[in-house]
C-alpha cells in the first residue's frame, strides 16, 4: 500500500491567530487513488473525503485530540535525526 500526501505550503504560515484566514490542506492518496483532503485551521480540523464537495467533518482540536487518543493505536517514540538526509 503506497501512501503520497501533498502539503502545499504559501510560505510560512502562522495558524495561531484568530484572525488569520490561512489554513493548511494535505491531499492524500493511496495507491493512486484520492482519499481526501485534511484541512487544517487555527480553531479546526476538517476531513474532506474524496468526492465529498459539502459534507466534511469538522472537529475542535480538543474533540481531535480525544478522537486520536480513543481511535488510534499507540507506538512507541522513535528519535528521528534532525538533521537533513545527503
């Protein structure tokens, strides 16, 4: 199973402010295939499914975090490298 995901990055982007109106969006494919789009914002995380125009799932970050710790298997830490790959 092959996964690419995209993040189109304008520059820096600070999503702390509550004024900002930038966001960060991931596209995720599998196998070639779209499954989705996750957008993230200062106060949101949505999940957008493939060929979902108007239906996305929305989340605070609390409701994200408590979703994560109830769903999502747990590993243990492993220290990456900071420093860039040659």
């Amino acid at each position: 199973m092959a996964h690419k995901v995209i993040a189109h990055l304008p520059g820096t982007v600070e999503l702390s402010r509550r004024t900002t109106k930038d966001t960060l969006t991931v596209w995720i494919e599998e196998d070639g295939e779209t499954l989705g789009n996750l957008v993230i914002a200062h106060g949101t995380i949505e999940w957008w499914p493939k060929g979902k125009k108007k239906k996305a799932r929305r989340a605070s970050w609390g409701k994200f975090a408590q979703v994560c710790e109830e769903h999502i298997s747990q590993r243990k830490s492993v220290r990456r490298s900071k420093k860039p790959v040659k």
